[in-house]
C-alpha cells in the first residue's frame, strides 16, 4: 500500500472569543472529516461523524484553506482506492460496478457518466445528456 502523505494542520489554539461556544474546529475535527471522506462517505455524513453540521463544514471548508486541502487530499484517497479496486476486479475478470459507482457518484466532477450542455439561441435552452458506457 502506497505510503500516505503527512498533512499538516494549522489549527490555532482554541481562543476565547467571548460569550458562546468554543470553535469545534479541532485537529480532531479535521481528522474525523478526513476519515469519514477516505471510507466515501458524503460531505453531510462525514461531518456528521466529525459532531459537525454540513453548513459548518462548508464555512470551515471556505474559511480555512489547510481544512480545504485536507478535504480534498481525503476524497482523492477514496477515488485512488476505487481505481486501484477497479484494476484489481478487471484483472481477475470481477464486476468493477460497484466501485464505478463511487467514482460517477461520490466524485461527480471528474469521473461522472452524464454531461449537461445547454445551447442558447433559442427560446428555451436545450438540454443535451452524453452517457458514458463503463464497459
């Protein structure tokens, strides 16, 4: 298995910020996220693991960019996994659908199997599907 690139935090030490509740944004948090991500589950599911709602994630997703690479870093592991389990089923002459699946699903911009194009000009905007045949 390929060695995992270190990741490093910059999580500022929790500050008083006056009345309200401390920051839930922790290494711990990050790390909960992260490996939720890895395993392909959903933002709003990951976060959810993490004790955080999918709008918080989203504003921590925003205001921190060492979160922003984390998450990112994450969900490439996942697609890596599905990949290499896609090669590893093809070669054993496996079914691979499942882990087609993920990838169309879980990372939609870089491995989804439709494609939406509208072509302007006219009255109404035509909506024009490419499918893609894994097979």
């Amino acid at each position: 298995m390929p060695r995992k690139k270190a990741i490093k935090y910059e999580v500022e030490p929790k500050q008083k910020r006056g009345r309200g509740r401390p920051t839930k944004y922790t290494k711990e948090t990050i790390e909960k996220v992260c490996q939720g991500l890895r395993q392909g589950l959903t933002y709003k599911y990951a976060a959810e693991i993490a004790g955080i709602s999918e709008a918080q994630f989203y504003a921590y997703k925003n205001e921190y960019s060492d979160f922003s690479e984390a998450v990112e870093a994450a969900k490439a592991e996942n697609a890596a996994f599905c990949m290499r389990r896609i090669v590893e089923l093809a070669e054993k002459r496996e079914d691979p659908k499942a882990y087609q699946w993920i990838l169309a699903n879980g990372h939609r911009n870089q491995y989804h199997t439709k494609q939406e194009t509208q072509i302007e000009g006219g009255k109404e905007p035509v909506k024009v599907e490419i499918k893609i045949d894994l097979e």
